[in-house]
C-alpha cells in the first residue's frame, strides 16, 4: 500500500462528520446505507452530507451505486484492512514476543499483530 493511500485515507477521516459516517457504514456492512438514511441517522443535512460522502468516494473508503433513484454507500472494508495492515506492518520489529503482552491482554488485537513465530523445530512462541 502507497502512503499516498494511507494519507489521503487519514485525511478523509480526519472530520468528525465523515469519520461517522464510515463508521455507519462499516456497521451496515454489505448492505450499505442510501444517503437519506445516513443523513437520518446522524442528524445531518442532505447538502452537507453530500460534502462529506464526496470526500468519502475520493479518498476510496466509501463506494456507491446507484439503485432506482437512490444511491446506496457502502464501507470499503479491503481498504479498511489494508491501511491497518499498513500501519501494523512492523509492530515490534522483529521481536513478535513483544507483542505476547498485547496479545494477551487485549485479544481482539491478535488479527493486526505480527504472526507467532516459529523456530526451525516447531517450536512457537506467541
């Protein structure tokens, strides 16, 4: 992943508005969200959410399409991922028992954290 990606997906939601609006989505899931029923849900006005959904669909987190004459957003998970793998790449260098801690003590953190590592008899460690 380009950092250019990663900054313009910071940049995105780096208002409140939008990073609220990915989050619905992100909860909607595969079924999306029509913006009407964005804007009804965190109380926002048709014009400034289109403002908001616009800045969305540029930086590549948000995807629409067009249903009748609605347009349903959706969340766009893989990149969701791919920038949180890009930010956890290195995490503990290579030193993944430092990660045990964490992993540990905060479970839903293991999918981000370095895989286990093995030695050359099988032996892992976490």
């Amino acid at each position: 992943m380009a950092q250019a990606t990663v900054l313009q997906v910071f940049e995105a939601l780096s208002s409140a508005v939008r990073l609220d609006v990915f989050r619905l989505l992100v909860q909607a899931g595969s079924a999306g969200r029509v913006a009407g029923e964005i804007a009804a849900a965190l109380d926002i006005p048709p014009t400034n959410l289109s403002f908001h959904l616009k800045a969305l669909l540029q930086s590549g987190l948000v995807t629409v399409e067009q249903e009748g004459r609605f347009q349903r957003y959706r969340a766009n998970i893989a990149l969701m991922l791919e920038t949180i793998a890009y930010l956890t790449a290195n995490c503990c260098g290579d030193r993944p028992e430092e990660c045990a801690g964490l992993r540990e003590r905060l479970p839903g953190l293991a999918p981000f954290l370095p895989p286990i590592a093995c030695g050359p008899d099988g032996d892992c460690r976490k």
